[in-house]
C-alpha cells in the first residue's frame, strides 16, 4: 500500500490540533466590572480517510497510481459559563433548546401553571375583615 493514505491522515489531524487548543474548551475570561466570566465549551472532533492503489496496466512500473481522500469536521458547542464575583464561583448552564414537541410542553408546563394559579386567585372573592 502507498504512504499517500497515512500522509493525508497525519495531515488531517494536525490541522484540526491547528484549529482547536484549550481556548475552545475553556474561552477567554471577560471581566465586566468586579465579575468575571469564563466560557465553557463542549468540542467533538471527526475525521475519516480513505483510498487505493491501483493496480498498474504498465508492467514497468514500480509504483501503482494511488486515489484517496481525507477530512474532518469540529463543532464546538456552549455548554456553561463560569460566573466568578467576590470570590465566588457559580456556574451557569447553557440549557440545551428542545428538540421536540414533547420538550417543548414540558418547558411551557410551570409558566402555564403559574399562569392558571394566578387567574384562579383574581376570580376568588376575598374576605374582607
């Protein structure tokens, strides 16, 4: 087998490192006045190569032609902020929006509850003393 396919693969991978270092995980804090907040991030790497030689119709020829290919892909997704102020620390979630419609109702149940208890409290005739 050629060196083409573990060339294209080595490649690959020294480019994703190239685009992604601790700073994707762990953003740049951002001071705003006495609080500072740090990005957290959630990275997922892919990548995938493939090819073959081919066989040669040229019987004086010591190599066979090779064909191949080789990609990858990064997505980087926020997943919390850390909130630092006077010295300590909370950390905040980036809630996940729904995929469903199902999520999407279970989302809307406490704020239409809130919503029916406070109708249900402006229609009860309150006893005055």
């Amino acid at each position: 087998m050629s060196q083409s396919l573990p060339n294209m693969l080595e490649n690959t991978i020294a480019k994703i490192r190239e685009m992604i270092d601790v700073n994707s995980v762990v953003g740049q804090p951002i001071t705003a006045g006495d609080v500072t907040i740090i990005p957290i991030s959630k990275v997922s790497v892919g990548f995938a190569g493939g090819g073959s030689d081919f066989v040669s119709k040229n019987a004086n020829k010591q190599e066979n032609p090779f064909g191949g290919g080789a990609g990858g892909g990064v997505k980087v997704t926020p997943i919390a902020f850390l909130v630092i102020k006077d010295g300590s620390v909370r950390m905040l979630p980036v809630a996940a929006p729904a995929n469903t419609t199902a999520d999407r109702v279970v989302e809307m149940v406490p704020d239409v509850l809130d919503k029916v208890a406070a109708f249900l409290d402006s229609r009860t005739p309150k006893n005055e003393e």
